[in-house]
C-alpha cells in the first residue's frame, strides 16, 4: 500500500528512515541532523535537496514546514549499556523532550519514533510512562513494541522499540504492528568472498505461536533448539556447544583444562562473593580439587589464562563476554541466517570465511577450531557488508573512511523494519481524505 504524504526526519543520520519511506510514496520535505559526517553521507546520496533541508538542531526548532508524518531515531545512548542507562538524566536522553514539544507544536496527523530495547526495560519503565503519558496528553494514540530485524527478512540480530502515534482526531482503521515475514537470506549470500556450504541448506523457519512470537529457540532466541548455533563465542566465562575457552587455544594438558573448567563452572557461587563472577582463593579452589598444588594456579598465570590479585585469588583473564578472547567476541559461519548487532561504538563479532560440518556437537566445534580458528580464516566485515545487513542498496554512497561508516551504519536503522511499520501505519488510511473511515476501537 503506498500513499503520498509529507514527512520531515528528525536525527536523520544517513537517512534509513527516508529510503523505506519514499517507497511507499512519502516526500521528505525536511530533516534535522547535526553530525557533520552523518549529514555529508546524506547530502552524497540525495544530491536534489535543497540547501536548507537540514534544519540543524531540534533543540532550537519550534515551527516546522508543513507535514503529515514525523519520524527519527531519537539518540538511544541514555537507554544502553554503552550510555550506563541514565535515561533523563543524560543530556540526550533530554531530547525526547524536544521531541515531545515539536509534536505538541507541530500537530503532524502521526510519528514513529525508533529507539534501543534500553528503552523498555523494567529499570527505564518510569521513564517509558513519561513518554507514553507525555504523548498521550497530546491526544494521540500510541503503540508500541520491540521488534527484531530478523523478524523481518534482515540477517541482523537486532531488537529496537518502535513507537507510533496517530491523533486522536482522526478516524482510522485500526493500528497493528506488522506481521513478521521471517526471510532465509544467509550471509555467504551478501558477504563478499565467502565459502558456500558443499551441499543446499534446508530452509529454516522458527516455531511461533498463534501471536507470531518466536517458540522452541535456544539461548540466542534465533535458532532452533535442536540446531547448532551458527556462530561460535570466545569467551573463558561461559560454557556451551559453541564456546570456544584460551586453554582450547593455547597449549594446556588435560589437567589444566581440567582446572580452568571447575573454575568456570564455580566461579558465579555466592559463596565466593556478591559478584557475577568473583575471584575464586586457591584455598576455595582447593575445596573443590583436593590434590591442587599452587604452582599449577602460577602456570596458569603465566600462560595468560589467569591473573591474580595481592590477596592470592585468581580470576580468568579474559573474564568480560563481549570481551571476547584477543578482541574478538563472535564468529559467524557463512551460512548463519543473521549477524550481530551493528552499533555505533563498533563490534568484535567477525565472519568465517569457510564454512564447516559436524554430526555432534563435538565434531562440529573441532572442525570450526581446525578450519576456521587454526588457519585463522576469519574476519572483519566491510562497511559496504554492514550496509547490506541494514538493507541499504549496493547503490547508495558510503562514507570514504570505513570505521566512520560503520559508526553511521550503527547509529541507522533497518530500512525493511521501518518500511514494514509504516506500511502498517498507511493501512490505517490516517493520511487519506477520501477513504471510508472506520474509527479504531
């Protein structure tokens, strides 16, 4: 369904939110952006503006050019982990201020505003209410959820809120978000250079119940239960199928491996201390390995496994799990039906250049470790890959300097998951005159 109508884009970085909208019929009459490299990226790829588009910074708009459709990405850092959730008491997190009072001001017919699942998350609630109430108060309805990308035919693991306003004075069709159209895109299919798998990959599809949500997933939330995870995790504080721990790596015996294990798997006890992971005393690991010698603790030490502190009590080196081991976190097989998130303070997630097999699972971990970790046949992906995995076309102009791109890239949005909202929005006929109009419920 598409239909015309006027949208200005607020914190429009390299425009993700106007390439899904002017393919439904939208007309960006106007956009607000003060990041200089996100704003040359713009005006490389939509070189017919005008040179007041930009309307430079929403804290010191009030009157906007005439529109139907208000739309951005409202910064996210105060809702992330990366930002330590400070939500309003950040400066940016303010911004939902600006965001509220340009809406009130302005009066457009509707808005969706996109932000980090921070956002919904218990501790944030208060924060949520104000801007649900806020809006509220401006009398429109307003919906919200968190979607995945994935959901959505893109290979990204990536879950936002979306949240979409209509006035209370127009009378629509009712609103629903849109209904997930899972996709089986695999990313030897849009990475450059990849080994395909030897022989065709049975499509996948994930269990879901009457209301669409995912069932019958594993950890990851993405893969089937009874299917392998199609990425790999180096990390020395977690155990599974697909981690892959420093002892496995470097030269250890048996007994060493033996140890580093039974303190992977004790060191969460909180009878060693309040921390999600503390430092285990050789006497603590002692209770559990009667005939512990502390020298093999040293040896640890040495071969860069674990550290110790002036108390004697030792903890993995590599102990953070976005950490990863040697600065990578995740490695992606090529034929893994999603990649990480991308985000704006970069990523340690990596691809496999080949792709590997295994009946069990130990099979399958040793062929990744022999063919991919060994020969070390793994990667960074390119900005233009990045670009791929937010749905932007192979013709749309990038940044010159890669790590500038994927910054840009991060701070963007999924365009099939902004189109798909508003596709939604458009069945609601709120931006047309002539229809006949049923008013929600």
């Amino acid at each position: 369904m598409t239909s015309t109508f006027r949208f200005i884009d607020l914190f429009a970085g390299i425009g993700g939110f106007r390439i899904a909208l002017e393919s439904l019929g939208g007309i960006c009459i106007a956009s607000s952006e003060i990041d200089s490299q996100a704003s040359q990226v713009y005006k490389l790829n939509w070189l017919g503006d005008k040179h007041n588009h930009n309307l430079g910074d929403i804290t010191k708009l009030t009157d906007l050019p005439e529109h139907e459709l208000l739309v951005g990405g409202v910064p996210c850092q105060p809702w992330s982990i990366a930002g330590h959730n400070k939500g309003f008491e950040d400066p940016r997190g303010e911004l939902w201020g600006d965001v509220i009072r340009l809406v009130g001001h302005n009066k457009p017919r509707a808005f969706i505003f996109e932000n980090v699942k921070g956002l919904v998350d218990p501790r944030h609630a208060k924060y949520l209410d104000i801007i649900f109430s806020s809006f509220r108060a401006l009398n429109y309805r307003v919906y919200i959820k968190l979607l995945n990308s994935f959901d959505y035919g893109v290979p990204q693991n990536r879950d936002r809120v979306f949240i979409v306003g209509i006035r209370d004075d127009i009378p629509i069709y009712e609103y629903n978000f849109p209904a997930y159209q899972e996709g089986n895109i695999r990313l030897y299919q849009i990475f450059n250079n990849l080994t395909p798998p030897e022989q065709d990959i049975p499509e996948v599809f994930l269990q879901r119940d009457l209301f669409g949500e995912r069932t019958g997933v594993g950890f990851n939330k993405l893969t089937p239960k009874d299917q392998h995870n199609e990425f790999f995790v180096l990390n020395d504080i977690r155990h599974g199928a697909t981690s892959i721990h420093s002892w496995e790596l470097l030269n250890t015996t048996d007994r060493e491996k033996f140890l580093c294990m039974i303190i992977l798997r004790n060191r969460r006890n909180k009878k060693y201390g309040v921390c999600d992971g503390n430092p285990m005393s050789y006497n603590n690991i002692k209770e559990l390995v009667a005939d512990l010698e502390y020298v093999e603790l040293e040896n640890l030490v040495d071969k860069n496994i674990l550290r110790t502190y002036d108390d004697r009590r030792f903890e993995f080196v590599n102990r953070r799990l976005s950490g990863g081991i040697g600065g990578t976190y995740r490695i992606f097989l090529p034929t893994a039906r999603f990649f990480g998130t991308l985000t704006a303070r970069g990523m340690k997630d990596e691809v496999a250049e080949t792709s590997i097999s295994g009946r069990t699972p130990e099979e399958y971990k040793q062929s990744f470790i022999k063919e991919v970790l060994q020969p070390r046949r793994y990667r960074k992906i390119t900005a233009r890959e990045g670009a791929r995995l937010q749905a932007f076309p192979d013709t749309y102009r990038l940044h010159s300097n890669d790590l500038v791109s994927m910054r840009l890239l991060g701070n963007s949005v999924a365009i099939p998951v902004v189109k798909a909202v508003a596709q939604s929005l458009l069945q609601t006929s709120v931006f047309t005159e002539n229809a006949q109009l049923y008013l929600a419920v």
